[in-house]
C-alpha cells in the first residue's frame, strides 16, 4: 500500500508539472515521435500517443540492416508530421498563431509602395472569410483560408488606424504666432521645457493648414504653467523629419500616428492665457481628465525629485509615473551600453512587482483576522485590488507598449483568479498581442513592440520547455542542509535564473537592437546580474512609497529608493567605461525575418515540431552580413554629408553638425571617431591643389563654398553650397552634393552622379555606393522615402525646397512707408 501511494503521488505529481497546453489536447499529453523506416507491420501503433520511440533494433542484426533500418521513409515521416501538427493544433497553436498572421498583414500593409484602397482590404476580408466557411470540411484547406482571412484582417486595422489618426502635418517651415492648450509639460535635461500642445488658432501669419497639435520647447515657463492652461507665444514650427538614413527609424511616420502635426522652438517665452470662463471649464471633458492625470503625473514626479533629488531623483520620477526627460544623458548612454535600460521602461517587471506586492500585502493583511480569512475568498479580494492596482499604475506611466502588453497579460491573469479560471502564459501572451496590433497596428514595426514580445516569448517558452523536461524526471525529496548550505543554495539558483533569464532574453532581442539601432551591450549578463537584485528591492520600496504617499509617510522608502538608484548608477557606469565598442553596423531585414520565424517555432511548438527552427535561424545567422555598407551618407536637409575613410574615421563636411544624426551614422558604418573639415580661406593656394593628388581616404578640405574629400576607393566626392560653384568639380568628382533647392545638373554628365537638395527634400536621406573595382564607374544611390508618398509622408510635397524654391526671406522695410502684403510662406 505504501508503494502505491508513493508511485501515486509522483504520477500525480508528474501530471500537474506538465506543459499547461497539454490541458487544451483530446488525447493524453505525450509527444509524438519522429518514424523511422522501414516502419513495423503495425507502424500504425508508433504514432499512437503512448509510443514515443520505434521498438528496439535487435542487437544481434547486422551492421548494413542498422543503417536500413534508421533511414528515413517519405511516408513515414509525412505521417509523423501530421500526427505531430494534429498534436499542436489540439493543444492551442491555432490560437497562438492568430496574432503572428494579424502582425503579417500589418507588415504587408506598411511594406506597400502605394497606398491601397479601403474596398480592397475589405474584400480580401470577405472573400478568405468565405472560403475559410465554405472550405470547413477540408481540414488543410480550411485553415490556410483561415491565416490569409487573419493577414487581411491585419491590414485592415491597419488601413483603418492610418484613415483613423489623419494627421495634418506641416509642410514648410514658418514662423507664427499660436495659441493652444497645454497638453503635457516635461523639464528636459539640458535645462529646457518641452511642450506638448493642442493648436486653438494661429496669426502673423494665420495658418491654412494648421497642425492640431505641435511640440515645442521653451527656455522657461511660468510657474503658474500646468497641463489644461491656455498659452500663447511666438514660434517657429518644423516639420517632421524623416529617416537620418535609408532603412532607419522614421520620426514622420512616428509623429504622424502621435498625432504630432509640427515640432519646434517658442522665439522668447510662452505665456498663459485666460480662459473665457477663467477656470479652463471651456475644455472638453477628456481634454480635463487628460489634463487632470497629467498634473498629478508632474505634481508625484515633482515630489519624487524634490524627495530624493539629482539624476536619482529623475530615475525614480521615471520608474513610478513613467517621466523620463530629465534623465542626464550620460547616464542613459551607460545604460544603453550596458543594456539595462529596460529598467527605464515601464514593462512586465515593473507591472508583475507592483501586482504581487499589493497581492502579497493583501492576503498577508487579510491572514491576520482568520475568521474572515476562511470565509471570504480573500484570494479574490487580492486580486482585483492588484487589478486596480496596476491598471492605475498604466494610465500614470504613459500607457507605453511595453506597458500594455504586461497589462493586459497581468489581467488576464488576474480576472481568471476571480473567475477561478486557469491562466496560461502563452495565450496570455497572445491576448496581448492581439489587443495591441487591433488597437495600435504601427506598433507592430516599431522596435518597442518587437523586442518585447521577442523576450516574453522566448522567456514562456523557455520556461514551459523547461517544465516540460522536469515533468519528465523522476524527482526524490530534497536532502536536509544546514542553514548556510541552504541559503548558499537558494542565492546560486536566483544568480542562476538571472543569468538564463538575460541570456535568453537578450538572444531574443539581440537582432532586433541591431536592426533598430546597430548597437549590442557585450557586457549586459553582467551588467544584469550586479544591478537586478537592486532593481527588485528599488521597485518594492516604489510601491510602498506610492502606498504611504498620500499620508505623507513615504519620505523613508524614497530615501532607500534613492541609495539603492545610486547603487545602480554607480555599476552601470563602472561597467560601461570597461565595455568595448558596441556599434556592429547593418544587417539584413532577411536575418531578422528569418530569425523571426525561427523564434515564433521555437515557442510556440511543444513537440519535435520545434526542430524546425533550427534553419530557419542558422539561415537568419548565416545571412546577416548580407548587407552592403554604404559608402557616403547625406542627411535630408543637404547639410550634412559624411563618409567612412578607413580606421574607424567618420569625415563629415562641417565642423559643427547634428550629434543624433552623426551617432547615428558611426554605428551604421562602424566608426569611432569623427573627423572633421580642414578649412581654408578663399585664395589659399593649399586648396589649390589637383584634386588628383588627394590621397584615398582624405577628409574633406573646404574653401569657398566647395568642399571635396577622396574615398578609399579612390572616388571623389565634392559638396557645393549653391548651383555656381557646382560646375567646378564636374571635370573630376564621381559624386556631388548642391545644397541649393533651385539647381540643376551642371554636369549632365552620365558618369558623375550629381543629388541636389530638391531630390533630398522629396525622397529624404541618401546612401551612396561606390564601385570598388573603378574609381570612374557611376555611383549607385538609394532614397530614403520613395514615391508615391504614404500618408505620413504627403506633407514632404508642399515645402519650398521640394518646389525648387528658394528660402523664404521677410521683405524689408524702406522709411516708414508699410510693407507691401505677402503672401505668407507656403505650410
């Protein structure tokens, strides 16, 4: 009897600790197994669930019979797929597919060169939704229909989201005078105001096609200045820019789903307004409740900084209600560098902390009184409070993605413990992401939305495979240790978790960073080993602060918060000085997609299906040097021009350039250093020299408006400020840069390749590429923005300089006679 029930305890046991997506299956959870041929009279029997494993070879059989017999047979095999698909399907995969198709259609959309029609996605819509019905009976057929009708639907949320946000962008730069209401307000680092700000009217000169809402900064503000007021001032609006490069982010197509038309600088200092009924009670309803969690946002965050204070201060403002302008620069740079600044965004660690501390505090609460304890269902109790908790904790952080995708999770979970439900990780995961593609499609295309799904994914599904493997072992009771052994034990299991837990969170996300933002941390397992143990006891300290703040109680929990914030500072710069260089350049969008693919198979797959991974994601390594690094860049204002000379040099064309465009182009070419122009006056004889004689990989020399510089290759490059010192590099330049809108080729010349500021003002940012086995061939060009425009890119049509014109001068006045009346510059 004894022996039974120990063998039914461990079968018990076993049973419980098994994969949570066994539950959803019609059969009992057991993997089938690969066939091998030739198969057995009854091969039949292998594919049932119970036979993971062909019978036996005899050991007596030949060597030659062996071989035979472990080759692999085209029907056999084909059976066993099936048997393994059947498996997977039973046990949720369809489910878990529905937003990788939803995410599909949503890259197809974004990916269109024209912009489709609202009755084509909507067909598609109705014509696979009809085949999927009509197509029931066949299985196979049935849901092929069924992937392409979730594709069609993907593209037409995010048909309807790009009809939905309609942004008016500006076109042209221009200076007027505005008045609007203050959205949100954030203090900067470098001293600075920026200003979030809903448009109500514009003057000098009055706006046709006003954006209904900007970004400005400003030097100061009046004290009096809060989110809700009305103000008023002088400013210069720009439009939105483009990519700084082909293929990297896009600051147009982010401003337009924000719904930012313009961004700019006030000419002097904003003032208040008074309202007409003096209170701001003329707003909107949501604009007041927006206005309302945006003042209590910067009212917590102010008492944060006046609490703990410095860059401390910041972090912390920015760990509890999500503000994270005022953060020093250098600290953010150590912490890219040594990949920690996940701990900056408000994401699943931050939302899990905050829910099992209220949890925790609540059942420990409710554990003292056991009469009402054992009568109430105190669990549930618990948990909705934890429910209100973090949903709380998402409308005062921002409601960033990241912060989505673990609400939702956490919610899920959390109304199943109310409805005494079970909550499974991975379709959780997917109810996420399903939410957020619905409601958020350009998301999917941001780096945001795919590094934090990459790691969640990759963190389930390692743990479930995990799980998988211990439910298949045979486990003994522990044996007794002292004390010292004991918590010697359970600190190497926690470091050990951490390491797993970074290493493959971080594998997941790695080509992901690269692609976005061509920079890996070499030293983030380490990093994330020293400062998370911190992390964890910062966060519990941030939400008994944010529990005893509103009587006045926190002051001690912040203090704690701010030396274990300075721990953490200390280490992440301690680290980043000894890290080595982290730019590793371009790779290519076929790695990413394969390794995508790879991925989605490795943790969403339960059975040997997940094999089929692997060349996927050897294919995505194997492929990702397949990208050729561009031999001159150009920024989308014809300014800037820069271009790799050998050892790590980065020459650029002027001595005083855009810091976020140039970092960005060192870490796309893998360059250290920038060098920069040697300038000579006009009539220097040193400039004087043939262009000829520049040695390969020269900086550029400017004098006169004309600059040239030699790539290693051996081509030169020449950049000219107006069309008439264009013709003078015609003779001998392989690639020339005018920096005047109303210029024309001077050249005409089929060899000399010839980009001027109109061709940079409609198609963005330029890539050059050079022949490398002749210094004389044509070089090659590639536009960032190509034509027709999409929406978020229609306002690049109206500027002056993609007119062809020149900037816009204000008429100057003679005696006390009035200007003449202008037209205002084109918007």
């Amino acid at each position: 009897m004894a022996g039974r029930g120990r063998g039914a305890e461990e079968g018990e046991g076993a049973t419980s600790s098994v994969s949570e997506r066994g539950l959803f299956a019609d059969v009992p959870y057991a993997e089938p197994a690969l066939v091998l041929s030739p198969a057995p009279q009854s091969g039949i029997e292998l594919l049932q669930p119970g036979n993971r494993v062909p019978p036996p070879i005899p050991t007596k059989a030949p060597v030659r019979r062996i071989h035979a017999s472990l080759r692999l047979s085209g029907p056999a095999v084909r059976r066993s797929i099936a048997a393994a698909a059947g498996t997977e399907l039973d046990r949720g995969m369809g489910f878990l597919l529905v937003p990788v198709f939803l995410a599909c259609g949503v890259i197809f959309y974004f990916s269109l060169a024209t912009e489709p029609d609202f009755y084509r996605p909507v067909a598609v819509v109705a014509l696979t939704a009809a085949c999927a019905v009509a197509s029931r009976s066949w299985q196979r057929t049935h849901l092929c229909f069924m992937a392409a009708m979730l594709c069609a639907l993907g593209l037409l949320a995010a048909k309807i989201e790009t009809w939905r946000a309609g942004t008016q962008m500006l076109g042209s730069e221009i200076q007027t005078r505005l008045i609007g209401r203050l959205a949100s307000l954030e203090e900067m680092e470098n001293g600075r105001v920026r200003l979030t700000i809903d448009v109500i009217s514009t003057a000098h000169p009055k706006l046709r096609y006003a954006p209904e809402r900007v970004r400005l900064s400003a030097r100061r503000v009046p004290p009096d200045m809060t989110a809700g007021s009305l103000i008023t001032g002088y400013a210069r609006l720009l439009p939105p820019t483009g990519p700084v490069r082909p293929d990297s982010y896009d600051f147009s197509f982010d401003s337009y789903f924000s719904g930012i038309g313009a961004s700019g600088f006030f000419l002097g200092n904003p003032k208040t307004v008074a309202s007409k009924s003096g209170s701001g009670e003329d707003a909107p309803s949501r604009t007041r409740l927006a206005s309302a969690i945006e003042n209590a946002r910067e009212n917590i965050a102010d008492h944060i900084r006046s609490q703990i204070g410095g860059a401390e201060g910041e972090i912390a403002a920015a760990l509890m209600v999500g503000v994270r302008a005022g953060i020093p620069d250098e600290i953010n740079e150590a912490m890219r560098r040594t990949g920690i600044y996940h701990i900056i965004s408000i994401s699943g660690l931050h939302m899990a902390l905050v829910a099992g501390t209220v949890m925790g505090l609540l059942r420990g609460a409710f554990a003292l009184f056991p009469d009402f304890a054992s009568r109430r269902p105190v669990k549930k109790y618990a948990a909705a409070a934890a429910l209100l908790s973090i949903a709380a904790y998402l409308v005062f952080s921002g409601i960033v993605v990241a912060a989505e995708r673990s609400f939702i999770m956490l919610a899920v979970m959390l109304v199943a413990v109310l409805f005494d439900r079970a909550a499974l990780t991975m379709r959780n995961l997917a109810i996420s992401a399903i939410a957020v593609i619905l409601v958020s499609p350009h998301e999917v295309v941001g780096p945001s939305f795919q590094m934090s799904f990459a790691a969640t994914a990759a963190l389930v599904g390692a743990y479930a495979g995990w799980s998988d493997y211990r439910a298949g072992r045979a486990t003994s009771p522990p044996p007794r240790r002292s004390p010292l052994a004991f918590v010697t034990r359970k600190f190497l299991l926690g470091m050990g978790g951490l390491a797993m837990t970074s290493i493959i969170a971080g594998g997941a996300t790695a080509l992901f960073a690269i692609w976005h933002f061509q920079r890996v941390s070499p030293l983030s397992l380490f990093a994330n080993l020293a400062v998370m143990p911190i992390v964890s006891g910062v966060m519990l300290l941030a939400v008994v602060s944010a529990l005893l703040m509103p009587f006045g109680l926190d002051w001690p929990s912040l203090y704690l918060m701010g030396k274990g914030l300075t721990a953490m500072i200390a280490i992440s710069e301690w680290i980043s000085e000894r890290s080595p260089v982290d730019a590793v350049g371009l790779i290519s969008i076929q790695s990413v997609l394969l390794v995508t693919i790879a991925l989605v198979i490795a943790t969403m797959a339960t059975t040997w299906l997940r094999l089929a991974a692997v060349p996927f994601a050897l294919a995505g390594l194997l492929t990702v040097s397949d990208t050729r690094t561009p031999d001159v860049l150009i920024s989308e204002d014809a300014h800037l021009v820069a271009m790799p000379i050998g050892g790590g040099e980065l020459a650029i064309n002027r001595v005083r350039s855009n810091e976020f465009t140039t970092d960005n182009w060192k870490r796309a070419v893998k360059s250290e250093t920038i060098v920069e122009p040697e300038t000579f006056e006009k009539g220097d004889a040193r400039f004087d020299m043939d262009p000829a004689d520049l040695p390969p990989g020269s900086p550029f020399y400017c004098s006169a408006g004309l600059c040239l510089a030699r790539h290693p290759s051996g081509a030169i490059v020449a950049y000219a400020e107006d069309r008439k010192d264009a013709w003078r590099a015609c003779a001998f330049a392989t690639l020339i840069i005018v920096n005047d809108a109303t210029a024309y080729d001077p050249c005409r010349n089929p060899l000399v390749l010839v980009v001027k500021k109109r061709q940079l003002a409609r198609l963005g940012s330029a890539a050059v590429f050079f022949d490398q086995q002749s210094a004389i061939a044509p070089a090659e060009i590639d536009f960032a923005i190509e034509q027709p425009y999409r929406p978020w890119h229609e306002q690049r049509r109206f500027s002056r300089e993609a007119r062809g014109l020149p900037p816009y001068k204000t008429p100057e006045r003679r005696g006390n006679k009035p200007p003449p009346k202008q037209s205002s510059p084109p918007q």
